[in-house]
C-alpha cells in the first residue's frame, strides 16, 4: 500500500480542513471587541423611556396623565367640608344676632331703678342726670362705658364702678375726690386733693374751710412727703393740725412753712431728715409753753439739727 502526500509536506491528504481554523490569539495589549459582546448593531434598538406617576404625587403629573380616582375623591370631600362649616357659621351668625336683637327690645329688661352709692358731697340726682339713664331703657342695650365716662366727667367724681342687677336694676359705686386744701389758680380759689390736683371753684354753696397750699416751682416733687408729714405730726402729739392751719407753703429756702391761725407763729422744718426735725420742734414748743414764752415765738425753725426760736418785736 502506498500512502502519498501532498505538497504541503506531511499531513495526510484525507484530513479536512477545519472553517473555524484561523484562531486568534490575545496579547497582553488586546482588549475585547465591543462587537462581540454587545451583539451586532443592526439588532439592536433604542426603546423609549417611560416616566410612570405615583397616584399620590400631583406633581408628577404630566400631559396627557389625569389625576387618580383617590385624589379627586380627597378634594371634593375637603371642598364639601368647607362648605358645610361656612354655612353653619353663618347661621349661627345670623342667630347670635337675632337673638342680641331680640333681648335689646324686649320689656322684661326694662330699667325700673337706678342705685346710687358712695355719695357725700353730690347728690342722686347729680349722678343720674350726668349718666343719661332713664326709666324704659333696656338693661342690655345700655352702654356702661359711655355711661362711666359721662359721670366721671364731674369734677367731684374720682371713680365710678356700674354693673347691670337683672332683670331691671343699674347699680352705680362712685368715690368723690377729698379735698386737702385751698389753692390759688388764675385769681380763683380752688378746691384741691391730696397730689395737689385742682378739683372745683370754692363756692358759698360748697364751701369748707381749709388750709391753702402754695407751692414753688420745683417743689412739688415733696407733695406726697406732705401727706405723711400730716400723719407723723398727729401720731407724735404735735402742736398743731390742719384745723389750725392758716396756710401751708413748699419753699426751697425752709422745706415746709407752716402759719397757724390761732397764735400768728410759723413754723419751719427742713425736709432733710425731716422726721427729726418735726420731734425736735415739738420738744421745744413744749419747752417754750412751760416756761410762758410761747406767746412771744414769731417764727420756730427746726433744721439743720437745731432749733432756732425768733421772738416778737
């Protein structure tokens, strides 16, 4: 048997020949063809993007995308509530009116009496005049602000306090202003308070004896250690109160001068420590009394620690 090979030099002639044979063979350096891993490109296609709302999200919405079932139902039923809340408050509106109208008209709160209290100086028939109540008038409808400011606009009334007593009763609390002392003002003399403060035009009607005040600029600042100079010379048994006051004077020279009516003395005391100054006196009025010499004391000075006594000439 004989065997012949081809010219290619040893394989055997009957060995087919493999299609695929040609290989490749990968460097360090060779990377992997986009080809062969993503397919061919005539197969491939772009598919288009899809955004899909949530049902909840309106702003996700898009055109051509309605609102879901569940959130149309949700804005009806809050619109519903608000509609049913207006009506019921404007019915009760309506109601509430009706029913101030209906209490503002009817008899049975009628005013039939008007009680005055607190009153020494005025009289009933002051008050009532000056508030602008009258019998007839309905207890609801009466304005007790307008009827305050009305009665406080007399001079004698400090304060007035007015509460409704149902079914028919206006009940009116006034205090007066006391008056402490005379005072000069443009050529008239007035009633005035405790402060200071100007009440009415003293009158032969009106009139109470009282002692005057006078004050010079800058001094009424001592007003209120007036007030309690009064008191600490009664309760330390001192020889004079305002019932035997001619006149009563803030200088800035002696602190307080004091004119007594019975004796034509004057007294002084120094507001520095006046306390003191007011036993120190006293302690000497007793003294010049004892002695039969308190008839001849123009002026007694009490300031500064000492006492000095001025006699007459």
């Amino acid at each position: 048997m004989s065997i012949r090979a081809n010219a290619s030099g040893g394989k055997p002639s009957g060995a087919k020949k493999n299609s695929y044979s040609k290989q490749y063979h990968k460097g360090k350096n060779d990377k992997p063809s986009r080809l062969s891993l993503t397919g061919s490109s005539k197969n491939r296609s772009r598919s288009p993007r899809v955004h899909v709302a949530s049902p909840g999200n309106a702003s996700a919405i898009g055109v051509g995308i309605l609102p879901s079932p569940r959130f149309v139902a949700g804005f009806f039923t809050k619109l519903a509530v608000l509609i049913v809340a207006a009506t019921v408050l404007a019915g009760v509106s309506v109601g509430l009116l009706a029913g101030y109208r209906w209490l503002t008209t009817i008899q049975y709160f009628s005013l039939d009496s008007i009680d005055v209290q607190g009153l020494h100086r005025l009289s009933n028939k002051d008050i009532i005049s000056l508030s602008g109540l009258a019998p007839g008038d309905n207890l609801m409808a009466i304005k007790l602000g307008a009827v305050e400011t009305a009665v406080e606009t007399e001079p004698w009334v400090d304060t007035v306090a007015i509460k409704r007593v149902f079914p028919d009763t206006i009940n009116l609390v006034v205090t007066e202003r006391v008056p402490a002392y005379w005072m000069q003002y443009q050529n008239k003399l007035y009633y005035a308070d405790e402060a200071g403060r100007i009440i009415d035009v003293v009158e032969p009607d009106n009139f109470e004896s009282l002692p005057q005040l006078e004050i010079e600029a800058g001094m009424e600042k001592h007003l209120d250690m007036l007030n309690h100079f009064w008191e600490a010379a009664k309760a330390t048994g001192a020889p004079f109160s305002k019932d035997n006051v001619a006149w009563v004077r803030l200088s800035w020279r002696h602190g307080i001068e004091i004119m007594l009516l019975d004796r034509n003395t004057m007294l002084c005391l120094g507001l520095d420590n006046w306390r003191d100054n007011l036993r120190r006196l006293t302690l000497v009025w007793a003294d010049l009394m004892r002695r039969g010499e308190i008839e001849r004391a123009a002026v007694i000075a009490s300031q500064d620690d000492k006492v000095f006594v001025q006699s007459r000439t």
